[in-house]
C-alpha cells in the first residue's frame, strides 16, 4: 500500500519517486538508505509484494548479535526508492540528504532454509512472518551480510527492533556505521551537504 507514502509527499516539491507499485523478478531486494532529516537516522526497506516495506532505524545497524536496535515501522515505499539519492529539498516531507548506504538482495530464512531463487516462497514466508512480528532475514548486500531478525515490541503498534543473528558475519567490534559512502554513487551525506554531485 502506498496511500500513506503519497498522502505525505508533494511530488511538485520533491523528486522522491512517484507512488507507483512494480513487481519485481527473481531475488527480493533490500535497500538501507542514510537519511539526514531533521535527526540522522537509517531507513531499512526489504522489497514484498511490489513495494518496500520500511523502517526508520535511529541508530543504525549493527554487527554485534548484543545490540538491539529500535526499528519503527513507517509507511512503505515504492521499488523505484531502492535507487534513489539526492536532497530532497527544504519544507518538503522529510527534508534533507539521502544515500543508498547499503543495497543487495535478501532472503527470508525459514526452518534453515533460504528462498533467493524462489520469490514467491519468499514473499509467502515474508508475508507470514511480518504478520506474527517476527521475521529472520538473509542479506547479500555490500556492508550488511548474513541472518538477521527484525522482531515486533509488545509495547507501539510499529516498534520492532533489529538484531544481528550469531553467524559468521556478526562482527562485535566493527562499527560498520564508520563506512559512510553510498554504494551507489560513492557520495557521502557531507558531500552532497556541501553541493558534490559526482
Ligand atoms: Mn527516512
């Protein structure tokens, strides 16, 4: 559903993609946008059913199985975001600069089994999972790799919290925060601050 991403935006005042749903082929994807809005924080978005669901981490991912970050659930948005990048331009919603800090395909894990060749078993296995508030996911991207869960809070109807899975790519002592370029441009929110484009 993507009523809620257009009744919040003014597309004669950002250059956000329009709300268009699109389904996708072969493995889901998932996308990790830094967005500096009126807080810094991280926006999380896995691809389900012709949109990305998404929500806004605060502090960021981590590689430590011992932290667990707040994730709230915001209104989804359309595949075509998974791309985008740019300042989204002062009094418009969400004002500020935004990079593709991280993107790649994901899987849904269940009973150990992976479904990155089988899309609608994923999105089956996605679809039940978010609907019971927890869900373990696979990432292939560039910075963000492995198991992870995103599991729903009893307390706030759109709290869940992210959490690195023990495995061979939770990294305790790593602040993966500190690579701060975009995976797609190379650009980093202090570049595009102070006016580069390239
Ligand atoms: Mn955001």
């Amino acid at each position: 559903m993507l009523r809620r991403y257009k009744e919040k935006r003014d597309f004669t005042r950002t250059y956000e993609p329009l709300p268009r749903r699109k389904k996708g082929q072969g493995a889901l994807t998932f996308v990790v946008h830094k967005h500096a809005a009126s807080r810094l924080h991280y926006d999380f978005r896995l691809e389900l059913d012709g949109v990305l669901k998404s929500w806004a981490v605060p502090a960021g991912p981590s590689l430590s199985p011992e932290i667990k970050r707040l994730a709230v659930m915001v209104e989804d948005h359309p595949v075509d975001y998974g791309t985008f990048e740019g300042v989204i331009p002062p009094g418009a919603y969400g004002a500020g600069e935004v990079i593709v800090w991280d993107r790649g395909e994901y899987s849904p894990e269940k009973d150990g089994k992976l479904f990155f060749d089988d899309r609608s078993r994923a999105e089956k296995t996605m679809r039940a999972g978010l609907s019971e508030g927890k869900v373990s996911v696979f990432l292939r991207g560039q910075k963000l790799k492995g198991s992870w869960a995103l599991v729903k809070m009893k307390r706030g109807d759109n709290n869940w919290l992210l959490i690195k899975h023990q495995d061979q790519y939770a990294q305790p002592g790593r602040d993966i925060l500190a690579e701060e370029a975009s995976v797609l441009s190379g650009l980093t929110i202090n570049d595009l601050k102070s006016g580069r484009q390239s």
